[in-house]
C-alpha cells in the first residue's frame, strides 16, 4: 500500500543571503554572529535582491496589522507558528499640524508614535525580529544589555513563549522601566555601573559555558536585532501611500534604528515599492546633550566616535560608545541632513510641546527628538517647506517624573458652585 504525502503548505523561505561585516564586505552563513573574524567589524543581515524584488505592494497590504506584514523583507519569522512576537507594529502615524505651526513647518509634520507597541517602545519590533531568530537558531534562554526599553520588551516576548530570560540593566534607571520589566517575572539584573558596563559584561557573559544557551538580543543576534528597526521605516512609507518622507528626525542611541530607517527607504525604491522625492530624502538625528558622542563628531567634521560618560535624563539613549555611530554619520552625511542635541529642559519643554499639540506623551527619548527637530528648524537645517516625520519611539508613562513638577492640576477646589467661582470657572 502506498500513500502519498502531501507536501507541507510551502511556507515562503527567507529573503535573507548571509551575514556581511560592514566594514570589509566578508561574507558568513546566518548564525549568532556579531563581529567580523577578519577585521572585527560589525555584521549585518545581507538578502537575495531578487527575492526582495519579488514582493508586492499586494502582498504587504494582505497581512497582518503588524510587522509581520513585512516578513518577505526581514531575515525570519516567515513561518507565523515559529514567531516569538508581541504583534508589534502598524503603530499611528499622526499628522501634527499645530506641532507644525507651533514651531514653524508649513509642510506637513507626521508623529510616526512608537509608544503605542505592547511594551510601549519601538524596541518591540527589534525583540520579535531578533528573538524569532534567535529560537530558530537553537537558544532558548533570552536575554539582553539595556538602557531600559529593551529590558521590558525581551523580558515580554519571553514570558509570552514561556522562555527564560535574563536581563541587564544599569542600576539607575528610571522605576517605570524597572518595574515594567521586573512584573513579567524573568531575571532582572542591575549593574552598578552605565550602560556601557553592561553591555561589555555581557559581551563577556556570551562568551561562557554558562550562556551557551542564550541569545542577547543586542550582542551575539545584534544582526538580526537590527533588522528590525527597518520596519519603522517600510511603515512610513506604506501610511504615506507608498511614498518616502523628503525629511526625517530619528533619536539616536547606538544609531543603529536611524541607519535602518534609511536602509529600509533604500529598499523599497531599490524594489520599486515606493517612490522617493525628486531630490531624495533627508536624515536627522537627535541626541542629549549628556550624551552626544555621534552628533559631536558630525560636528567636528568626523567620524570618528570619542565615546563619552552619558549624563541626563534622556536615559534610554545613554549610550556612551554607540556602536553604529559611524554608520548613523554615514546616513546623515550622504543624505545632506545634520545632527544635533537638546539639554534636560529643551527635552522636558519637548515633552510638553509635543503632548500640548498632538495629544502623544512621549517618554524623555521623544523629548528629545522634538526639541532637536525645533533647533534644526529654527537653524535652518531642516527644511520648513518639506514634508517630515519625526519619530517618537517611547511613552511618557515611564519617564514620568521628567515633567511631574512642571504639570499637575490648574485648579483645587470644593465641589460646589461656590467653589467653582470662587475659583473663576464660572467668569
Ligand atoms: C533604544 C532606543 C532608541 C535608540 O535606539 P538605537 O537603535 O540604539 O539608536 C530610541 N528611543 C528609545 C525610546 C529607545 O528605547
Ligand atoms: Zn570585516
């Protein structure tokens, strides 16, 4: 007797080619790697072009509400039933004309608002891209150096699956970062130190028997981490109807999500999914000013990085030595855009600004970005007649005591009428 085996639903296979130093060119097969063995550059994910060009705007437009949407793009997670994923994804992109108007644009102002992912941070999409490869590289512990954004989402993603995780984190970091982490019920460890002690102990965690099995989502899978940041991007242009933003204003930690928004916009002119403006588009970045390594180089004319002691309450971008900082100056430099940064009350007024006139409470991060966006403008950097983006990539919720002792009630009173005139509700 013979009976045949159906074949499987053909799942479609990744776009994904190889691993390629950024530096060298040197090629690798898809693994946990993160450095180049010749010349210890960084990684990145390398694709079959001719499978990316081989997607539709159709196909995209069919999926899920969520980056998922894209996986004919991204290096894994094709397979829906091997995803280790919140759903991140498909977040607003809010047109913010008095924003506009408040700080002089007369072109269109869009917030693309990131806080709205399951762990409130873009770090959501990073995590499921990472993760997702990660489990189908054999790890099953999880785990991550984090300014604090990256801790809440990893620990998520791994209580959703049921998987282990180990987290790290400066001892100093805001309570709703700790506690939103902490509540998911994974090992929590605070260093006493600064991120950047973080993160070189856990290059030397990675290393031991002891984490063979584990996959730090920003160390050994930083490769595939990275990847998923260019969803920010494909979504700007999908809300846009297809279309690139002439400008855009990115904060930067490592500077690793601003040269994947700009990768992403490549892509998808490169595959003919979207269409750029005439002239191309335009990069911003912004930074602290206690912590402003890359746009200090830009400024002084270089590229290369003195890294720095982060100080300020921009916490989630203090990265003193951010390893894609050349390449977030790369990006900036070959689009004609520029860089700069904004000091703790620059950040707290952007805070404001933005929730006075958009209705979103971004985190310090998002601050930041719009408080760089008003100095670009006002310096007539950026361009006040084009169309612009600037990306809010956490919530206020978690930074809450960046602006508790400049707002709170306009009025106490009794709960009468009386009360109410007495405090002239009532003229
Ligand atoms: C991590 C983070 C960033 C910056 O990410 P990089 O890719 O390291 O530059 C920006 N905003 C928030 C809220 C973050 O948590
Ligand atoms: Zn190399």
């Amino acid at each position: 007797m013979t009976s045949a085996v159906s074949a499987p639903s053909a799942t479609p296979t990744s776009p994904a080619r190889g691993l390629v130093c950024r530096a060298c060119g040197a090629e690798y097969p898809l693994a946990a790697q993160h450095a180049c063995y010749e010349c210890f550059g960084p990684l990145e994910v390398a694709y079959d072009q001719a499978a990316l060009a081989r997607v539709t705007r159709a196909d995209i437009e069919s999926g899920p509400q969520n980056i998922w949407r894209y996986a004919a793009l991204l290096p894994t997670g094709q397979d829906p039933a091997q995803r280790v994923t919140l759903n991140p994804g498909m977040t607003p992109l809010v047109a913010a004309p008095a924003l506009a108007s408040a700080i002089g644009l007369q072109a269109p102002l869009y917030v693309k608002d990131d806080s709205a992912n399951p762990t409130h941070s873009f770090k959501d999409r990073v995590v499921s891209v990472a993760l997702t490869a990660a489990r189908g590289l054999g790890f099953n512990r999880f785990a991550c150096a984090s300014t604090g954004n990256l801790a809440n989402s990893v620990a998520a993603h791994a209580a959703r699956v049921g998987a282990p995780s180990i987290v790290f984190i400066p001892y100093d970091l805001e309570q709703g970062k700790v506690i939103t982490t902490a509540v998911y019920g994974g090992d929590l460890v605070a260093i006493e130190g600064s991120y950047d002690d973080v993160n070189r102990l856990c290059g030397e965690l990675v290393e031991t028997d002891e984490f063979e099995d584990t996959a730090f989502v920003n160390v050994n899978v930083r490769p595939f981490y990275a990847e998923g940041s260019k969803t920010l991007g494909y979504e700007v242009a999908e809300q846009l109807g297809w279309r690139i933003p002439a400008q855009v204003v990115i904060p930067m930690a490592s500077g690793e999500l601003l040269t994947k928004i700009d990768k992403a916009f490549s892509e998808l002119v490169e595959i003919g999914l979207a269409t750029a403006p005439a002239d191309g588009w335009t990069v911003f970045g912004a930074q602290s000013e206690g912590c402003n390594p890359i746009a200090t180089a830009l400024h002084r004319g270089t590229d290369e990085i003195i890294p720095v002691k982060p100080t300020g309450i921009a916490k989630s971008l203090n990265i003193g030595d951010p390893a894609a900082g050349a390449y977030a100056i790369e990006a900036v430099r070959r689009t004609g855009g520029w860089m700069d940064y904004a000091n703790d009350e620059e950040i707290r007024a952007g805070i404001r600004l933005l929730a006075e006139t958009t209705g979103v409470f971004a985190e310090t991060a998002g601050g930041t970005t719009v408080a760089v966006l008003q100095k670009l403008v006002a310096a007539g950097k950026l361009d006040p007649s084009k169309e612009t983006v600037v990306y809010n990539t956490g919530e206020g919720l978690k930074t809450i005591d960046a602006v508790a002792e400049q707002v709170g009630p306009t009025y106490q009173i009794k709960p009468s009428l009386r009360g109410a005139r007495e405090a002239g509700l009532l003229g």
